[in-house]
C-alpha cells in the first residue's frame, strides 16, 4: 500500500513537513509495510516558505526584520535552485504567532517587515518573488510593505504615517518617487487562497479582523481607513485595489 501524506502546517504548533513525519510515524505503525510519500503542502501562510524549498531543493535564509509590532524578529525565507527566484511569506516578517496572546493590535500592526524581506531577497538578486498573504497580524493593507520598499505615504502636512491601518485614515498623498529601481524589473506574485475584496461585509476588515484582534469597532474603523486608502491610490496611481 502507498500512502500519500501531504499536510499543512498546524498553525502555531507545527510547520507542515514535521506534521507529515508526524503522520508517517503513525502509519508505520499501523501498517508496517506501506510505502509512505511526504508532500507537505501551503496555502500562503505559514509554512509556504518551508514547503516550496523541501520541493525544489533551494535555500532557507533568515533576515532580521521589523515585526508586526515593532519588534525586531529573525524571518527565514527561500530562494529556488535558479538563484534568480525566491519565496517571502508575511507569516515570517508579520505574521499573527509572532504577536504574544494577548497583544494583538490590528490598528497598529505593521507589514514593513515583509517589505524588508522584498529588499533581502532582491539584494540577493532575485527578481521573482512568490509572497505567500497568510497568516498576518496586520490589517493595514499593505502600507507598511510599501513604506519599506521606499513609497511615501503622506498627511495633509506632508508628514509620514505612522504604522498600522488605522493610519490610514489620514492619507493624503502617494509619492512613489523613492521607491527602489529594483521593482520595476521584478515580477512579484501573491499566492493566496481567498477572494476577499478589500472593504464591506465580506472584506479583509470584517472578516479577518477579529481573529487578528479586531472589536466590532476597530472592523468598522479599519474598514473606513482602507477604503479611504483605496480611493487615494485611485487619485494619486491610477490603480483600483477596492475589489
């Protein structure tokens, strides 16, 4: 008998390549003669990284960024055999098991530390980035990745916003001017599992807020500043994010 064991991670308790071993353990034990295959499997949160460098056999490295709440966290990623390509999760930089239970701040929780593992693996010359969207403790759409890689988010008195997605609320102006010459030649996919649009009773708010934290009130909060910043980046970029 041949058994497949393709696994995700058990968030917050195991990646998804100890979960397989895990399981094959067992049914070693149930069935001494079966012939096991381990596939751990990823959905874009935790435990991409993991699965797709066991799969082509690149490179775990880790980097030193800014964590979800200011923090400074150790963040491994991958890069493929070709040494061009490389796979960034947000679990890693901004991810939802680094904030201790208890601190979960959605308001001010910030994704600049998935930023700065864009600029990591671009220094290492990767100009494919596969960015796995799971797993976060932000809601602040992307403005702190963004801010990393060099884009100015600004008030009305031209000053930067500070972290988080309530911040948001307060956008003014885009200046794109900064952001890194690398991007331009790069192609970066999200790998992600939902369909969410960005605002309303199905959004990334409402829907994902609470287990980041959210109230009631921080949904309704958070949902106002991204759907003001949605309408900022169709004024200032040309781009329409809203669905």
């Amino acid at each position: 008998m041949k058994v497949v064991i393709a696994p995700q991670s058990f968030k917050g308790s195991l990646e998804a390549a100890k979960v397989a071993r895990a399981i094959e353990e067992g049914v070693k034990r149930a069935l001494p003669g079966a012939i096991t295959v381990l596939k751990p499997m990823a959905d874009g949160g935790e435990g991409t990284v993991q699965a797709l460098i066991s799969a082509s056999g690149g490179e775990i490295v880790t980097t030193m960024v800014t964590g979800p709440l200011g923090n400074k966290v150790l963040a491994a990623w991958g890069i493929f055999p070709d040494r061009t390509s490389a796979v960034i999760e947000m679990a890693a930089a901004s991810g939802i098991t680094l904030v201790p239970p208890g601190s979960l701040n959605p308001l001010l929780a910030t994704t600049y530390g998935t930023g700065e593992l864009i600029l990591a693996a671009l220094e290492r010359d990767c100009r494919k980035i596969i960015l796995g969207l799971g797993g976060s403790a932000t809601n602040d759409g992307g403005a702190g990745m963004a801010q990393a890689i060099g884009v100015r988010l600004l008030d009305k008195k031209s000053n930067d916003l500070p972290p988080g997605g309530a911040a948001l609320v307060s956008l003014h102006h885009i200046d794109v001017s900064g952001l890194d010459s690398r991007i331009a030649g790069s192609q970066i996919l999200a790998a992600t599992d939902v369909t969410n649009p960005l605002c309303g009773e199905k959004g990334c708010s409402a829907v994902y807020g609470p287990q980041k934290g959210s109230t009631p009130e921080m949904v309704r909060q958070l949902d106002t500043a991204l759907e003001h910043y949605a309408a900022v980046i169709k004024r200032d970029l040309g781009i329409s994010v809203m669905d």
